[in-house]
C-alpha cells in the first residue's frame, strides 16, 4: 500500500497497527493518528490518541484503539466517532 506523497507529514510517522474491517483497511501510526483506506488510498485521518496507537481490535461495528499513552479508545466504526475512553494509568 502506498499513500500520497506528503501524507503522513514532515515526520513520516511509522504505522504501527493495521486491521481490515468492513471492506477497509485501518492503520495506526506513530502519532497517535488513525488512516482509513479504501484500496491504495487513505480516505480519512484522525488524531485519536497523544501517542503512539500500538493496538487495533474491530468486532460488530465497534473498533477499539490502544496507546503508548495509556488509553483505549472505544469508536464507532462508521463514523470514527469516540463512544468511550479508558485511562488506563
């Protein structure tokens, strides 16, 4: 998969977490952010976590996000909506 040049920024943030759900493929990065593609290309991007986002998990349209800043994330699939946090400090 390749993205646009550009697309992860100056930094060129490492992904570090990938899932396949729903026909789309999910990719957390280094900073904190989660890349929604569709094929070759990323359809959208969120700042989720402050950190790293190290874990994927998806199941009945729920996708759960875990990072190096000690949250999990709860979101709705469809609309990367936030529906819960945990902090887990």
């Amino acid at each position: 998969m390749k993205g646009k040049v550009g697309q992860f920024g100056k930094n060129c943030n490492i992904l570090t977490s990938l899932i396949v759900a729903n026909d789309k493929i999910y990719t957390g990065a280094s900073d904190g952010s989660l890349h929604t593609w569709q094929g070759n290309s990323i359809t959208k991007s969120q700042k989720i976590h402050t950190k790293s986002l190290n874990v994927l998990n998806y199941k009945n349209n729920i996708l759960v996000t875990g990072s190096s800043d000690c949250t999990i994330k709860i979101l709705d699939i469809n609309s990367l909506a936030e529906l819960s946090s945990i902090n887990c400090k």
